[in-house]
C-alpha cells in the first residue's frame, strides 16, 4: 500500500511512519522536511503535491497546530492558528485529495482528546478537533469510489503543549 503521511516529522507523525514502514511504502510530506515539502495551508500546494505524488491508496494527517492559552487572552487571530492549521489544512487535505486518491482509498485526520474532555487554556484546540471529527462524520456517507475516512483522536502530548 501507497500511504502519504502529512506531519510525518513530528512526535506522533514519527511513531505511525516507523510502524507503517515495516509493511508499506510510505511518503513523509511536511513543510521543511520529510520526502515531499508542503504548505497544506495553501490550496495550491496541497493541489501540487497530489498530482506529483501518484497512485496514493491512503493520506493520513498528524499535523495541526493550535494556541494554547487562557480564554480571556484570546483574540480572533491566535484563534485563526487552530482554524488554518489544524481544521482547515486537514479538511483540504481531503476536498482536494478526493479527486487524487485510489479507488477504495482512505483518509485518516487527526483531531484530539480535548473535543471530548476538555482542558484549561485548551479551547482552540477543542474547537478545532470537534469541527473535524464532524467533518469526518458527514463526509464518510458523502465520498465516492469506496474512499473510506477516519479520524483519530490522541491524548495531550506534552511535546504539542510545549511548542
């Protein structure tokens, strides 16, 4: 199997490309390193990448940035951090990819445990991981060519909250 993995290079990213790499042939995309270097908060690059990298059976996302911060402090543009990177550059990811992708492909995003249970100074977070895993709800019913999607949901990583 053709897996692409976007945010390859980071601490979760790292983990699923050593394991997948026992049994697939996996291409790391991420923005400065990796097989394949991609904005994915840019339509045209995700565009580009999908047409240089052909025959992919399955894309998984385990990128995504977001603020971390006490509500009060928060303005319309930390906010924007988790909207761009987390929830907007993975759900394009997928409008885009859907045209890209092999019969019978998948899609796996990442969101995170905050949606569910949620933290102090976590609420960016939280708000993007819920608007993707409804976005991972609706599409399953709505993609053709038997392309599957999933989204995982992982813990805090204290490396994530660090940066």
């Amino acid at each position: 199997m053709k897996i692409l993995l976007i945010g390859g290079t980071g601490t979760i990213g790292t983990a699923v490309a050593e394991k997948l790499e026992e049994e697939h042939e996996v291409i790391i995309a991420s923005r400065t390193s990796g097989d394949y270097q991609v904005d994915i908060s840019s339509v045209e690059n995700i565009e580009q990448m999908y047409k240089d990298i052909e025959n992919i059976d399955a894309v998984i996302s385990t990128q995504g940035a977001s603020h971390f911060g006490n509500l009060r402090n928060l303005t319309p543009e930390l906010n924007d951090v988790a909207i761009n990177s987390k929830l907007k550059a993975q759900v394009n990811l997928v409008l885009i990819g859907q045209h890209y992708v092999n019969d019978g492909g998948s899609f796996t995003l990442t969101s995170g445990i905050m949606m569910d249970d949620p933290i102090r100074k976590g609420s960016t977070a939280a708000m993007a991981n819920g608007a993707i895993a409804s976005f991972t709800k609706s599409a399953a019913i709505e993609l053709e060519r038997n392309i599957r999607i999933n989204n995982v949901s992982p813990s805090v990583l204290e490396e994530s909250w660090d940066k």
